[in-house]
C-alpha cells in the first residue's frame, strides 16, 4: 500500500539586496526533530528604477475629519521627463 499525501504551501518570499540573475533559494522546514531542505534556483528581475522623487516641503498638520494642503516638491530621476 501506498500512501501519498499532497500538501499545498503558498509562500510570500521577500527579498532585498538580492542580484538580477538566477538565485538559489533554501526552504527549510523542520517540525518534530525532523528536518527537510528545499533548494531551488530561481529567476529575479533587477531593480526598477525610480522615475521621480516627491519631497515634501515642511510639516502639515490636521484634525480628524478635516483636510489639508501641502506643498511638495517632484523631482525627475533617471533621464524622465516630468509633463
């Protein structure tokens, strides 16, 4: 007899300082002294880059319910163009 059981796993992997390129990745799960490794490679897309900077231009204060207006500053990054 055999038994096969199937387990579905989403996993969300966050990741910073990572290269463009293909990277290996370890899963490890462990559960009742018992330990498994996963490795995979996977493909990671290299960063985007900014199209623009908003700063804003001092502090703005309101009260719950109400609204205000700031001032802020955009800034073109990497060769765009603002329009």
């Amino acid at each position: 007899m055999i038994l096969l059981l199937l387990f579905a796993l989403s996993l969300t992997l966050y990741c910073s300082h990572v290269s463009a390129g293909t990277n290996s990745v370890t899963i490890t799960e462990a559960s009742g002294g018992i330990r498994h490794d996963a490795t995979t490679a996977l493909p990671f897309a290299g960063a985007a880059s900014a199209d623009f900077t908003i700063t804003a231009i001092g502090p703005v204060s309101f009260t719950s319910a109400s609204t205000a207006t700031s001032n802020v500053i955009v800034t073109p990054e990497n060769g765009s163009i603002l329009k």
